[in-house]
C-alpha cells in the first residue's frame, strides 16, 4: 500500500491525473491527442489501464445491496460513532476485500476513480470514442453523455444533443441508452439517439432495439433496421415508429447535412446547431418553403447560396456575427 499518494511512480500518478482531466467535460481535442501520445508508452498504459480496472471494479461494488446500505448507515451516523462501526465491521472476509481496494484508490485519488466518465462535444465539435466493452460512441456538435457501466448493466445517459452507439453484443449487461423518461435497449446493433429539450427521436440503423417509456405506454416499442421512432411529452396518442432513409438521417457522423423537402425555417434550425454566428430568416421570408440537398455541416456558403437563388433573397451581416437572410427589394414570402 501507498501511504502518502504524492509518492507514488510517475505512471500512476499521471494515469490518477489523465483520468480526471478525461472525465470532467468539456474535453478539448488537443487533450485527447496529448492523451494518446503519453499513453503510447507500455508504462504509461500499463498504469492506466489498472486505473481502469479499478473504477470498474468500485462500481461493481457501488451495485452490491451490502455495501449501499452501508454507505447508508455511514452517512446517519456521527464520526464517533462511524468509529465504532468499522472496529466490529473490519474484520469480515466483504470488509477485508472492499478495504483492499480502498486503499489501492487511496494511492491513486479516490476523487478520481469514482468520478463517472462523461464526454461532450462544443457547437461545431463532433467526438468518437470505444468503450471498455467495445462498444463505440460518436457524438455530434453541442452534444453530451454519461457512462454508467456495471457488472450487470451498461447505461448511457443522453444529457443533451445527439450520438450514435455501435453496440457490441453481450446478452449478460444490456446496453441501455436514457433520455429524459424513455429507454432504449439495444440487441446487437447500430443506432442514432436526439434528444432535443423533452423530445427524443431514435432511428435504427442495423439490428433491433426496444424503446420503452411508461409515461407514453406500457409495452415497449421493438424498431427493426430502417425504422425511426420519436417521442415528445404530453401525447395523446402513442406514435408509430416510421420507415425513413437512414443515411440521411444520420448523415451527420459524415460530416454531411442532409434535407429531403424540409421547410426552409427548419432546414436552418438544424444547420444552426453547427455554429455560433446564426442564421436568421426576416420577416417575409418564405419559411415553410421546401429545401433538399446535401450541405457540410459548419459550413453555410452553399447552403446560402442555394436558398437565396431559389427563393431570392439576400443575405446581410448582423454586427453580432449572425447573417439575416431577407427577400430582395420588391419580393414577397
């Protein structure tokens, strides 16, 4: 055991470090390239990856009903009496176990290996990452998770935006996607999750997933490959999942845009979710009009030069940045 963690070899305590700065979002790309130069030495990985197999193995034990209620009885009692509890407690074959692994957290930060891992994107950032189980993530702009892996389960928490998980398969932990107060379980497969504000919208790409809210319906929905599904508050009527193109609909991990006869007003709220610097339709403006095609995402210029022609508009530059889309002199929406 490590009594004083300062002393600790260098790997262990970079790793300690490493492991912090990675779990506190936002992550910046540099970091992530720093990251995997530091980790590309054997002792490096070494150390971090027992980092690793530590916070695992803390979070198995975070499942475990003795050690809940544990924590329970330790949190409503005073000091003294936490004292006295641990001198009748300590020598128990569970107590020795979970003391082993308190102290080897303790020569490497506990702050650190108890912290859930979470990964988020910036506007206009997009960011892919492997689990521990192989399982892989990719996020899209202004969006974040929180990964909650157990001995039983693997859950992720949508927090807000978008991702799309590739799931390895693993029928002993489902893998489970939250979003606000619906679930998506997946069977082996490849799906897209938005969530925007209360609403969330799942389309299924390869496989086959269950999505089940209780607040819509009892029974889950089952979605098969090519099959979209979306859920907002307050229905009155459960909704149908709907057959949709699904590379247009998850053009984005791409790098693509992609409308097929949406109205103009919502074609430029989806490419707004890329940028900083907005664009903004003026009064008169057709804003219900169709718009289709294929645009990078974060770059306008040809987005703006399509609709200006086709609806003939012109485009000013607001001091703040935002480009206002107006109809020309003498042209009504």
């Amino acid at each position: 055991m490590i009594k004083d963690p300062k002393k600790a070899p260098r790997p262990v305590r970079e790793a300690a470090d490493w492991f912090t700065r990675l779990n506190e979002p936002p992550i910046e790309t540099e970091e992530l390239e720093a990251f995997s130069a530091w980790k590309a030495k054997p002792e490096n990985r070494a150390a971090y990856e027992r980092l690793e197999d530590i916070n695992r193995a803390m979070l198995t034990l975070n499942d475990d009903p003795d050690i809940r209620q544990a924590k329970a009885d330790a949190l409503a009692r005073g000091a003294a009496r936490r004292r006295q509890r641990f001198a009748s407690w300590r020598t128990s074959p569970r107590a020795i176990g979970i003391l082993a692994a308190a102290c080897v957290v303790a020569a490497i930060g506990a702050a650190a290996v108890l912290r859930l891992p979470t990964y988020s994107t910036r506007i206009g950032e997009t960011f892919s990452a492997t689990l521990e189980d192989g399982s892989r993530i990719q996020l899209n702009t202004d969006s974040a998770v929180r990964v909650r892996y157990s001995a039983g389960q693997r859950r992720i928490e949508l927090l807000r935006g978008q991702a799309m998980f590739q799931v390895a398969h693993n029928a002993q932990r489902p893998f489970i996607v939250v979003s606000g107060d619906a679930e998506v379980r997946a069977l082996g497969t490849r799906f897209d999750v938005r969530r925007l504000g209360q609403t969330m919208r799942v389309v299924l790409a390869q496989g086959s997933v269950e999505v089940t809210d209780k607040s819509v319906r009892e029974t889950p929905w089952r979605l098969t490959a090519g099959q979209a599904l979306a859920l907002g508050p307050k229905v009155k009527v459960a909704p149908i999942a709907q057959s949709v193109d699904v590379p247009s609909a998850t053009s984005w991990t791409t790098g693509s845009v992609t409308f097929e006869g949406v109205a103009l007003s919502e074609a430029v709220a989806e490419l707004n979710r890329y940028r900083r610097d907005k664009i903004i339709l003026a009064p008169g403006v057709p804003v219900g009009r169709p718009i289709g095609g294929v645009f990078t995402a974060g770059d306008n210029d040809d987005f703006i030069a399509a609709v200006s022609a086709l609806y003939r508009l012109k485009s000013v530059r607001r001091p703040n940045g935002d480009l206002e889309l107006q109809p020309e002199a003498g042209e009504l929406g």
